[in-house]
C-alpha cells in the first residue's frame, strides 16, 4: 500500500531527498532510494511498504533475541519488505532484499490482533517489529506504536541500527526495548559487505541507552569476516562505557544469500563469550543450542538465575527480581513469565 512518506525534502528537478537514513539518498523522478521502498512519485517521496506484511507470528520475547524484557513472555512479531542495508550474510534475504507476497494491514488491525492474543493466552505484553529492516516501516511504525502505546502493550524494535537522528528522536518516546545488530567493530566490514557505515549504528545504540530505552545487541560472527578478538573486544569495551549491563548476544552464522563461509564453530563462540565477559555482565550465546548458552548469571555471586533451553525459559530462580542467594537485583524490564 502507498503511503505518502515523510523524512524527506523536495529538490531541483523533481528530484527527493530522503533523510531518514544516514544513506540520505538523492531519489529521481520514478526511482527508488537503497532501501527499494521508498519510491519518488511525481516529486513526493512515497512509502511502497506502508500496511505490508510479509510476517506476522506470536514468538517467545527470547526469539528477537530479547532476553531481559518481560522473559518468558510472548510478542506479536510483525514485519514487511525492504531493508536500508545489503549484507552479503543476510540471514532474512527473502523478505529483506526481494518483495514477497504480503497482505495489507492498518496499524489498528495489529494492535487489535495483539489485544486478542493478549486476552486470549495472557502473556503477551507487546510488538515486536522485525523480520525486514524496520527503519524502512518507519511510517506504519509510529502510528503503530502510538496505538500500542496507548492500549497498554510494549513496542519493541529489532533493527540494524541505521536511522537518522529525526527518526531515532521521533521513535524513542513510543519503543520499550530494541535489539541493534552490530555487523562487525571495522567501518571496512560494514562498506564492503553491508554497504553502510558503523558508526551512526553506534550513535542510534548510544542515544536510546542514554535515554533510558532498554538496549540489547546482537553480534553475527562469521569466520574469517569478524571473529577477531580484537573486533569483539573493542564492541565490549565500548559498550561497558555506556553500561556493563547491556546484554550482548554472539550469534552463530549459517551460509545465507551471497556468502558461503562455513558455519561458525562453536569453540569460538565460547572464545569470544569469554573475551565479552571481562567487561559486560550478560553475554550469551545464540542459534547454537548447549546448556548454559542462553542463560541468566549473576554478575555478582554467579548463581544460575534463568535458565533457557532453545528459545524459551525451562527454569527461573528470580525472586522479586532478585538473585535469591546475593540478592543483588536484576536487570530487567517487567516481571519474569513462568
């Protein structure tokens, strides 16, 4: 569905300029900008995937990954086409970088199917928008949100990091929690595989945990591209600076569109997690199943607090939000669901 869009001005010529992204892309009459959704008709930027959704399924708050938000709870997954990034790994290519068949929904049809859901299995306290970039929503997005909001559910995002300034300041009082996806801790990775920058994800990481929005990341490691000590170190160390509570998440990486490196070991997931811990509280290791991976330690006296299998919680030991042997209170958004 077309939707006029907004983060844009009109330029010589008939020409757009969108800036709701760092691309800032200069857009000719009948084109499209990187994130091919973001159409100039007749010199007005228009919005091709406003009410397009390609996904929609009741997940596990774990899946995103989201681990100290509401655990145990249950989101209303959402998401459409279209991406601002095109990385050579990407996991979700189908939906992101080609336009599947999708059907048309109002921001008030997934507001009111979360409500049902929530009235009907009790657990379920939010949307989550995923799947595709969700920057490049942005519109549907904020309406959205506002909706959301306004019944009481939690909003969610689970994004690449790359959005302007205007659109973080205009996001950031209707989201609860994100996950940001950091491709590497190297500018040369994210030009020549991502076709971005790193360093205006770290500022969209920056400004949410400044302002109070819980933030976790999610770090792919793939061999040979970014597993380097040295990468995940210095992404650990600079995110101690802001706050050692934030979780980091080392994803296992599977071949996926163009790129065709192995699967990544285990043994240098548990390496890296362990370069991650000198300096973070929480660092889990995720899309690989092995006891221990997923859960939930104290930082202070190191008692198993949550424990996960796959994506979703088998066991948890928190009381009132406390470690039950230190006592020490976890971080953590809302109760725990079991």
């Amino acid at each position: 569905m077309a939707r006029e869009a907004r983060f844009w001005s009109a330029e010589q010529d008939g020409r757009v300029r969108c800036v709701l992204c760092p691309h800032n892309c200069l857009i000719l009459p009948d084109k499209t900008g990187i994130c091919r959704v973001r159409e100039n008709v007749g010199g007005h930027l228009v919005s091709r995937n406003y009410g397009c959704l390609t996904s929609v399924a009741l997940d596990p708050v774990e899946k995103k990954p989201l681990y100290h938000v509401e655990p145990g709870s249950l989101l209303l997954s959402v998401g459409s086409f279209g991406c601002n990034f095109k990385c050579e790994f990407c996991q979700n290519w189908s939906i992101s970088q080609e336009e599947p068949r999708h059907v048309t929904l109002s921001p008030s049809d997934v507001v009111r199917m979360a409500q049902e859901q929530r009235n009907l299995k009790g657990n379920v306290t939010g949307i989550a928008y995923t799947y595709n970039e969700p920057t490049v929503w942005m519109e549907f997005i904020l309406e959205c949100a506002r909706m959301a909001k306004d019944a009481g559910m939690r909003n969610v995002l689970i994004t690449n990091g790359y959005m302007s300034r205007e659109a973080r300041e205009e996001v950031l009082p209707l989201v609860d929690a994100l996950n940001v996806d950091v491709k590497a801790w190297d500018e040369g990775f994210y030009r020549e595989l991502a076709h971005g920058r790193l360093e205006p994800v770290l500022r969209t990481i920056e400004t949410f945990v400044k302002e109070g929005v819980w933030v976790e990341v999610t770090y792919l490691v793939i061999p040979g591209k970014n597993d380097d000590q040295g990468q995940v170190r210095g992404l650990a160390e600079w995110l101690r600076s802001l706050d050692s509570g934030i979780p980091l998440h080392l994803s296992r990486y599977f071949p996926a569109y163009r790129s065709r490196e192995p699967v990544t070991p285990l043994p240098t997931l548990e390496t890296l997690k362990t370069v991650a811990d000198q300096f973070l509280h929480f660092v889990y290791i995720g899309n690989a199943w092995k006891k221990g991976y997923a859960d939930t330690v104290c930082p202070e006296c190191k008692e198993v607090l949550i424990e996960r299998g796959g994506m979703e919680i088998e066991v948890s030991h928190v009381v009132d939000g406390s470690c039950p042997k230190c006592h020490r209170k976890l971080e953590l958004v809302g109760k725990v669901w079991v």
